[in-house]
C-alpha cells in the first residue's frame, strides 16, 4: 500500500511559492503564514508564535474553527480501532505507540492499551511523517497535534506541515466506523453471539473473509440478496476494528501415503 505524502513546506518563512517573509517584513505568503494586514502575535493572542529559526521568527495563525475532531472524550480505542480510523496498518500503530511518540494520549486498562481520541490526528501525521522528518521532529508534531488540536499548520525540522488531510481521513474514519458498528448486532440467540448483518444471520467476519479471499462484491450480493454495497464495504472496516475472537481454525493433518512400497521376506535381507 502506497504512503500517502502530507502536504509541507518549508518553514522558515517560505511559501509555496518561494517567496521568503519574516516577522519583520510582512508580506502576502500562501499556505495561511501571515498575510498582509494580520496583527502581529503580541497584538492579536489568536495567533500562536510556534518558534524561532535562524533568528527569524514563524508565526502561524489558528484557523478553521471547526478543524478539529469531535468525539466522546470519555471514548477509549483500542490499536485495531484506531487502525481501521486512520488508515495506518495495524503493526505501524503498535511501532508508533512502543517509540512513545503518542505520548499521554495512550492509555493503559487491564494491561491494554488503548488510545484517546485525540491522539488520532497525531498518530495519522507519525506515520505520514516518517520518511521526511526525524524521530525528534515527529514527536514534536505529534505532541503540537494532541495539544493544540485546532492549529492546523505544525512546523519541525525546517517543515512546516500541514495537519488538515490527516483530520480529514480520522474524521471520515470515526463516521465509517460509526456506521459500520450500526448495521452489526450480536445477541445470544443469534448463533451465539457472533457479530451478524442486522436482520439477518449473516456473519459479517465471514463477507470480510469473503472479499479478502478475491470475492467481488456483486459475487457477494447474488449470494446474499439481503445485502446492498455498503453493508459489503463496511464489512471489512467492522472486521479491521473488531477482528473475530478465538484461535484461527486449523487444519486437520493429512495421513502422509508412502509413494511406493514393496514387501520383503526376511530372508532377502542381507546379513549384517
């Protein structure tokens, strides 16, 4: 699967577009670094000055109010729901949490770790960010992510990066996931529990296994009528979160065959 790159940009004072501006020559720069007009931070507290490179001053305005993703601050994930949120393979999430770059946001119940939400923005930028900055400057951006969660332009090592993408995907994942976990039900009575398709007594583990197999979804509509596309597509993001308990099946050993025999008196064998 093919990294998906985070949007950056140099960040001591340039823009896209290559033009260089400081805190002490305004000018109009792309990217949401100051414009023409904007009130320095010592006059204006909405802008948060993130550090000094080279003498020279970066600020970065706090914009887009609504950035930042909402959810149940009570609400713990565990390592496959926060995969299956943000899009980063299962064992990256694990590395990601043992190099301690998720910091408070991990949590730890009845020898589980589980992650709060609002690490979920910074554990996406990690992984996006491991191939272009250090181990020491994506801690820094995971640690700006988690504290201020509505700055949406992080700089570190000479880069500024841009966290709005990665708000997106966890923001789309939380809703997917939502509605994955609205159509499953389990109860007792219904083959003992296992997660099935609302209405029905279709494991939805076994469609997952079915389109990790090479099924085609249309395969799997004919063969199950009670089926529409989304139940088929929300089967794997609800298979990803909640993986199916117990040990994998395992195969009953063949009888090994001897490929050739032959039967011998006693007496053809040679003596010692």
């Amino acid at each position: 699967m093919t990294k998906a790159r985070p949007q950056l940009s140099l960040a001591a004072g340039v823009a896209g577009n290559g033009d260089l501006r400081t805190a002490s020559s305004p000018g109009p720069v792309s990217g949401g670094i100051e414009t023409p007009g904007e009130p320095t931070p010592d006059d204006d507290p909405a802008i948060q000055r993130t550090g000094e490179l080279a003498a020279k001053a970066v600020y970065l305005p706090k914009m887009w109010k609504d950035f930042s993703v909402t959810t149940k601050p009570a609400t713990l994930m565990t390592a496959n729901e926060a995969a299956s949120v943000t899009g980063v393979p299962l064992r990256q999430v694990h590395r990601i949490i043992d190099a301690g770059l998720l910091g408070a946001a991990v949590k730890r119940r009845n020898k589980a770790r589980l992650l709060a939400p609002r690490g979920l923005v910074g554990l996406r930028l990690a992984h996006e960010t491991a191939d272009v900055l250090t181990l020491q400057g994506r801690r820094a951006v995971v640690a700006t992510s988690i504290r201020s969660p509505r700055q949406s332009l992080i700089r570190a090592d000479m880069i500024v990066v841009d966290a709005r993408p990665a708000a997106q995907t966890v923001r789309s994942g939380l809703s997917l996931l939502a509605k994955a976990r609205s159509m499953v039900s389990s109860t007792p009575e219904v083959l003992g529990g296992t997660p099935v398709f609302k209405g029905t007594r279709i494991p939805v583990h076994d469609v997952a296994d079915m389109l990790v197999n090479g099924d085609r979804p249309a395969a799997i509509i004919k063969a199950y009528p009670q089926l529409d596309a989304d139940h088929v597509r929300l089967a794997l993001i609800y298979a990803q979160a909640y993986p199916a308990r117990g040990r994998p099946r395992i195969k009953p050993r063949r009888l090994r065959i001897p490929k050739a025999s032959e039967m011998l008196a006693f007496d053809d064998l040679g003596r010692a």
